[in-house]
C-alpha cells in the first residue's frame, strides 16, 4: 500500500488575468459551475443544452445545426476540424503567421493530409493576396485554413476577405478563433465560414475545457462523403451528433462535462445579454485605453495598428528590463499575470490580454500602474 498522501484544500488566490488566456471568470459562471451535478441525459440538462446550441449560434452568427462544444480545450476543436475533414492525400493551404498556424499545419499532417504553407513573419496578418497566388497555384487544393486571431503575435487576419478566396476557389474554410470569438466581429454565415472552432477560456470568459465548434452545410457534406472512418472515435462528428443533434431522443456518446456546460451556458447569456456588438465595441475601447497607457510609458506594439487585436497586446520588452522578473513581481505582489512571449517572441515581448470580463477599466488601470512602477 502507498500511505495516502493529506493535503489541504487548494485555495487559489484571486488573480488578475491579463495574459493569453485562461481570461477572469465572470463570478456568475463560476457560481454556475458550482450548481449541483444533474444526468447529462436528464431532460432538465438536455433543456438548458437546446438553449446552449442556440447560443452558441448566435456567439458565432450562425444558423448550422452542427454548432457544438467539443468536450476538451481549444486543441481538441482544432482537432475535430482537422480529422473530420481532411482525409489522406487531400491538399491543404495552411496560412502560417505565428504558432496556431504552424499547428493547423501538423494537423493536416497527421491526417495524412499535404499541407501547402502560405508564410507571413510573426506580427503581420495572413495576406490574402499571397493565399489568392498559392489558390492559383493549387487549383487541387480542397482547403483553406488559418487563424483569425494569432494569439502568439496580437494579429488580426481579415477573415471575411480569406473566406470568400476559398469560395471563390471552391474551396473549404477552416478557421481558428480560439481568441477571436466574443472580441471582434465575426460572422460565419455571412463570411461563408464552413468550419470553426473557438475556446472557453478566452474573450468568453469561460472555465477552461471546451471548444465551441461549428460546421456549415457544406463541411457536412464533406464529412457524410468520406471514404473511410474518422481516425479519432471521440472527436468523430457523426457519432457525437447523437448526443448533439437536438432531433428526437439525444444517446449517449460520453458523459458531458456537466458542470463546465453550466457555466459555457452561463457565459454565453451574458455574452447574448450584453449583445455582440456592444462586446466587440468594448474590447476596442478597452484596447484604446491600454494602447494609450502603454505608449506613454514607452512600449512599443509588435503589431502595426490596423492589424491589433483588441483582446491581445504584444509589446516588445523594453531595454533593461527583466521579463521573468518583472512578470513575477506582477503576479505576487499585484496578484497580476501578463503572458510572457512565445515561439519567435519568447523573451522578446509581452502579451496583455484584454478578454471578455477582463476588459475592463479597473484592469487597464491597474496594469498600466504596475507597469509604470516596475518599469520606473
Ligand atoms: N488556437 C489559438 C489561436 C490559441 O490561442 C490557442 C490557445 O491559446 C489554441 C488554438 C489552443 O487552445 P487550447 O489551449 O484551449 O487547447
């Protein structure tokens, strides 16, 4: 026998999440989550679900019946993209400007499909004029994908512009917005997006561990004609429907993770009760606010101004300054996280998020505060 190790209770410390993601919870979600466990096949939870797939359609501006949360972080939406639609041999263009494109590229890999990559430099938008070029180049490619919202950088890709390429090409749209959803406009119908998948943790100040996904009419059609079974038996979309699908009696795929549906339900009404615009409208604002802060002080953006995500500012570490120490003295002593740089960025920058209920005043504030102090 192993001795049965005591512990107490984790009591985490209320943070101030300004960094990539996990965003500040809305404390009504939180106090959501921690509403009583009830059967994930109890028609009282299968109600609040109808409710939640109608939400999430609105989240997204969109009427697909195949609008879902995928039981697993924002990868696992990647994912269930990925191995639903691409089978072995089809060809992919893959726009890569920072870390989440180079993972679509993997994924396409890894479902055996030929990924063409389109490359911009990290902190610059996938150009549509370099992925119209490689479209008439691949006339055999079936899919165009990219990242709306490049959390690694702060960059904005028009999506509305990429989306009507891979129309015009006859081609199938998959796009990231893990970090774009809830924070800059998006609409899938009316941009004709057919495949999408979104986070919890981001500009829906949700608890981390759920995907909202989404899949037009005709990325159904591509996944009814598939010539062989989806690789991966959890993120199958033909078998999750069941549960999904709303039509009759829903059927057991895996047990729903309860809980953390609460409170995306919770998250999500707050989001429609506020209303969409008024939500992208306040990241902007809120973004202006901290865009002015952090230029007085000296700070200057990876990304040029047309192309910032409100809800993601990366800055380049000034000269002098220590990053690991200063991002450690904004944790314990202003109980603050800001992200450090990833990928090419790493040690070279800082990422302020300003998502969701984050996006606040009394945040800007008190990081601009902080950073003038630690900066001094
Ligand atoms: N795509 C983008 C743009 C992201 O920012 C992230 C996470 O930060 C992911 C995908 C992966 O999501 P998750 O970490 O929830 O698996």
């Amino acid at each position: 026998m192993l001795t049965a190790p005591q512990f107490t209770s984790f009591n985490p410390p209320r943070r101030i999440l300004m960094g990539p993601g996990p965003s500040d919870v809305y404390p009504q979600v939180l106090a959501a989550q921690a509403k009583p466990t009830i059967g994930h096949l109890d028609p009282l939870f299968i109600g609040m679900m109808d409710e939640l797939k109608q939400l999430l359609q609105y989240a997204f501006q969109t009427t697909n019946p195949m609008t879902i949360a995928v039981s697993a972080p924002g990868s696992a939406g990647m994912e269930t993209c990925f191995v639903n639609l691409v089978e072995p041999g089809e060809k992919v263009i893959v726009c890569r400007n920072g870390v989440f494109g180079e993972r679509m590229r993997q994924n396409v890999e890894r479902c055996g499909g030929v990924a063409v990559c389109v490359d911009n430099a990290w902190g610059e938008p996938v150009s549509p004029e370099q992925v119209e070029d490689t479209l008439k180049q691949h006339p055999d490619a079936r899919f165009l994908a990219f990242v709306h919202a490049e959390t690694s950088t702060g960059a904005l890709s028009d999506a509305k512009a990429l989306c009507a390429l891979a129309t015009q090409y006859d081609c199938i749209s998959i796009v990231d917005a893990v970090t774009s959803l809830g924070g800059v406009e998006l609409r899938v119908d009316e941009w004709g997006i057919d495949a999408i998948y979104s986070g919890s943790q981001k500009c829906l100040s949700c608890v981390p561990g759920l995907s909202p996904v989404s899949f037009s009419e005709k990325a159904v059609a591509k996944i009814q004609q598939r010539k062989r079974p989806v690789q991966s038996w959890f993120l199958d979309q033909s078998l999750v429907m069941a549960y999904w699908s709303g039509q009759g009696k829903r059927s057991y795929h895996h047990t729903a993770p309860v809980n953390s549906l609460y409170a995306l339900h919770e998250a999500l009404r707050l989001l429609a009760t506020e209303g969409l615009e008024h939500a992208w409208q306040r990241h902007r604002a809120m973004h202006q606010l901290l865009a002015k802060g952090l230029t007085s002080l000296g700070l200057e953006f990876v990304v040029a101004e047309p192309y910032r995500l409100p809800q993601l500012n990366s800055v380049y570490i000034p000269a002098g300054a220590d990053d690991v120490r200063l991002r450690s003295t904004l944790l314990n002593e202003y109980n603050l996280e800001i992200g450090a740089g990833l990928g090419e960025l790493s040690g070279r920058a800082w990422r302020l998020g300003l998502m969701g209920y984050g996006a606040r005043r009394e945040n800007v504030a008190l990081c601009i505060q902080a950073l003038s102090e630690q900066l001094a």
